[in-house]
C-alpha cells in the first residue's frame, strides 16, 4: 500500500478542483447556447 504524501494529496486537490471547474464552466456553457440567459452579440 502507498502511503500518499502532501505533494500527491496537494495535486490530487488541485485535478478535483480543475474537474470541478470545467464542469461548471460547460454547464454555463451549456445554457448560453440554450438560450436560458438573455444575451446581446
């Protein structure tokens, strides 16, 4: 069994984070292209 270091549990965080907020970002993205938000081009 591997013992994880900071440094791993540190990078982990950081790739949660980043999934997080790619997630979010194509779920906003996501409504624009719907057209649930009123926007001006």
């Amino acid at each position: 069994m591997i013992t994880p270091d900071k440094k791993t549990k540190k990078k982990n965080l950081l790739t949660a984070l980043a999934i997080i907020a790619f997630m979010i970002f194509l779920f906003l993205f996501t409504l624009y292209n719907v057209g649930v938000f009123e926007r001006q081009i």
